[in-house]
C-alpha cells in the first residue's frame, strides 16, 4: 500500500558529486521522518541523514558538512545531495520513510536500494 522509489546512483570519481531522490506513493496519510540509510555488504545498514516533517535534520558524523537531506512533503519525496564524495561513500543507499496510512496505521517503509559507486 505504501511504496518508495529510488533514483539517480551511479559511479562517480571521489570529490564528485551525486542527487538521490525518492519518491513515496500509495496509500499515505502523512509521513513523519524520511531518511536516507547505505549499507555494504557484510555490514549493518547505516543510517545517513534523517528529516522530520518539519524540516529538521540530522547526519552521521561522516557525512556532515557534505551531504544535504531536503524533502518536499506536498510531493512526499526526499533528496540526498551528496558532495565532496569519498570511495568510503561506497554503498546501496536506501530510501526509508515512517508513514501514516490513509487507514490509520503506522509503519516504516523501505526503498529498493540505489547502488553509489566512488571510485577513480
């Protein structure tokens, strides 16, 4: 009933730059928190960026100061503008959102995963 889409990984050469987005659809009410998670493989997955409805932010430590979280909740989407990417960013970055369903219900959504790829 809720689904999230993600778009626009890809290679990039450290210090380049990249624009995630995701967008939700189906059977939404509201969405609080949206966030961005990436993950390795062998490794737990790894929260980003996070946004509340309200425009609040907040980052990991190592990506703070070069990665940008932004949401537009008239459209539910959500926006992770990555800068000065280092090969460490290597990663699928995974769109989440906490929705309230047109039914009252409340849960966590997940995107499909978008590969980002830093290297030379």
């Amino acid at each position: 009933q809720v689904q999230l889409v993600e778009s626009g990984g890809g290679l990039v050469q450290p210090g380049g730059s990249l624009r995630l987005s995701c967008v939700a659809s189906g059977s939404i009410f509201t969405i609080n928190a949206m966030d961005w998670y990436r993950q390795v493989p062998g490794k737990e997955r790894e929260l980003v960026a996070t946004i509340t409805s309200g425009g609040a932010t907040t980052y990991a430590g190592s990506v703070k100061g070069r990665f940008t979280i932004s949401r537009d909740n008239a459209k539910n989407t959500v926006d992770l503008q990555m800068n000065s990417l280092k090969p460490e960013d290597t990663a699928v970055y995974y769109c989440h959102a906490a929705v309230w369903s047109r039914s009252l219900s409340y849960g966590a959504y997940w995107g499909q995963g978008t590969q980002v790829t830093v290297s030379s």
